[in-house]
C-alpha cells in the first residue's frame, strides 16, 4: 500500500467536511473493493476516511410503502431482515447471495451502489425497483444515479446515507455467477410496481448497469416468461471477456430473465 493519513469520523457531517477538506481522498465502507485495491497499488488516495463508527448509518426501516436502508447496512443484515424479507424477498435473495460469508458481513450496500462495478448485484436491484438514493446533498432516482462502469452522479464531498425501496408487486432477482468470484456473468432484477415494469440487467454490459426497455413493453402486455422469448439484447455493448463473449451473454439475458420472470409468480 502506498502511506496515506487515515480518519474516521463520528457524523456524517464531520465525514463530508474530511472529503472537502482533503486533496484525494477515498471513503473506506465495507471496504471489499477499496482494501484489495489498495493493496495491489491501483489507488493512491491522500486519506482514507473510514465510515465504520456512524453506526446510525446502519439500520432497515419498513415505513408505508417503502423499506429504508441505511448505506452502511451489511449485506448479511439486508438478507435476514424481517421487514425485508416480508416486503421485498427478492431483495433479501439477492444479498444473501453476494460473495461469501466474509464479504456479506462487511460488505455494505452503499459501499456496492457507490463503487457501481459493472457486476454487482445491488445496482440492478436499485434500477429495477426505481430505488430513491439519498446522500448527504440530495436525493438521486436510480434512473440518474448510475452513469456508466465505476461512474455514479455522486459529486466528490458527496457520501449516500439511505436508500429507499418502493414494495413491489412482483420481483425477483436471478443471477448466473462467476464459480470463483460469485459476481454476476449475468444477473436480471425484475419488478412490477405501482409505477410501472422494470428490467435491469448487470454483469453484461460495458458501461455496467442498464434497463430493456423491450422486456418491459412485453411484460407491461402479459406478466409471463414466454413473452421474453425472441428477445435478445444486442451484443455491440455487451462485455466479452475470458468468461464468456458478447453472444453468450446475450442469450443469457433471455434466459436469466425469464427464469426471473418464472420465479416473480
């Protein structure tokens, strides 16, 4: 690792004055991504600001219609979750099946959707359900929060506190997974909501996270896997890699979605 000054706050407040205050800093959550990052030399931040102590930052609420979860929130806690388990199982589902054990008790969500890997599994849940991210500045609707692969709409000394989840009619969460890493090859969120059909789709595209719009039109018509058939997501921005080309990835889209799709009923 190269030296850095390392900081951890009290407040979110006092988090976001370090991140205004200090040259290139990097914010440490779960710190899954940022600590072998960090040990392999590719980042080089000035101070490393640890949110491990705002433990007001870890919390799950169920409040009308909606489920809350505070961003410092574990994926482990996200899976055994009663309110999240009862409102929203397919979110439950996805958590309990990032990674291994290690990475589900310090991994947090708001570290995953922050860092935005084009193969993680929260983003596709957070587009899919029209998810609402708020941070120490704003509230960002999911449609606008992720702009491309490890890119996000959070500005530098901005920080995600919670994110809300509108309870769904239908969802489901199915995802085709790397053997070694368990990240998503391919990995499909479907959800019918008050406002409408969504598909997201992570793992597959290079400029990570996106919708398909087709699938929705089809589903909004008739909520059953065979509708999905014949339709394919072009391959010119989808990922090739030593897993699995473009085409691959592609006809598993289809796939992945209709079993989602199955598994929503």
């Amino acid at each position: 690792m190269y030296q850095f000054d390392y900081h951890r706050p009290k407040t979110i407040s006092e988090a976001a004055e370090l991140l205004k205050s200090c040259d290139d800093p990097k914010i440490l959550a779960g710190g899954q991504t940022l600590i072998p990052t960090l040990k392999q030399r590719l980042a080089m931040p000035s101070d490393l600001i640890d949110l491990g102590a705002l433990k007001d930052m870890s919390f799950v609420k169920a409040e009308g219609d909606a489920i809350m979860i505070g961003a410092g929130t574990p994926h482990a806690d996200v899976a055994t979750n009663a309110d999240v388990q009862k409102h929203l199982p397919a979110l439950a589902k996805l958590a309990e099946h990032i990674g291994d054990p290690a990475v589900r008790h310090k991994g947090t969500i708001g570290g995953s959707l922050a860092n935005n890997d084009p193969s993680a599994d929260y983003p596709a849940a957070a587009l899919a359900l029209d998810a609402k991210i708020h941070t120490t500045k704003r509230l960002i609707e999911a449609d606008e929060f992720f702009k491309g692969m490890f890119e996000t709409a959070l500005e530098d000394d901005e920080i995600i506190t919670e994110i809300t989840f509108p309870h769904p009619k239908h969802a489901a969460y199915v995802k085709f997974a790397n053997p070694a890493s368990r990240y998503a090859m391919v990995g499909v969120f479907v959800a019918e909501t008050y406002m409408g059909i969504r598909v997201a789709v992570t793992g597959a595209g290079q400029s990570g996270v996106f919708r398909v719009k087709e699938m929705e039109e089809a589903l909004a018509k008739n909520w059953s896997p065979d509708v999905l058939d014949g339709i394919k997501v072009p391959e010119e921005d989808l990922i090739s890699d030593l897993h699995g080309g473009a085409d691959y990835r592609s006809h598993l889209i289809t796939v992945i979605a209709k079993r989602a799709v199955a598994e929503s009923a």
